[in-house]
C-alpha cells in the first residue's frame, strides 16, 4: 500500500523469500482501517456499522421487554 502524491502509480513486484509481495488499497492496523490515498486516511466505516448493529439490538430488545424506561435512556 502506498500513501502520498503517486499512491496510484504502477510500482515494481516487491519479493520476499520468492514470493511477491501484493500491493493492497487498504489494510488493518491495530484496528485501524488505513487507506491508500494521496494524504492519510482512516476508514471508519466497518466502526460505524458494529455501533449501529450494536445499538439496534440493545434498542429492539428493550422494546421486547416493555420496558420505557430503557427505551427512554437508551434513545437518548
């Protein structure tokens, strides 16, 4: 992955122990989703979507148990 003015520019095969190294558009690091772009760039994307999922089930099963006032402090 590369990072900077000719992050798009064809590069020579990398070798390590004869294999070649493959060039990726994003990776993980640390958690991180890190981008190939002209500048840094995080991807946070697959964060947002573990909030929602998380945030959807905490909120469907409040509602499953009646319960308003979780409803009220969890919308909140």
């Amino acid at each position: 992955m590369r990072i900077g003015p000719r992050y798009d520019a064809v590069c020579a095969d990398l070798t390590l122990s004869g294999g070649i190294i493959q060039y990726v558009q994003s990776l993980k690091y640390l958690g991180v989703c890190i981008k190939a772009h002209r500048t840094f760039v995080c991807n946070f994307d697959h964060v947002k979507a573990k909030f929602y999922r998380t945030f959807n089930c905490i909120y469907a099963k409040s509602f499953a148990g009646n319960s308003e006032l979780i409803t009220i402090e969890v919308a909140t």
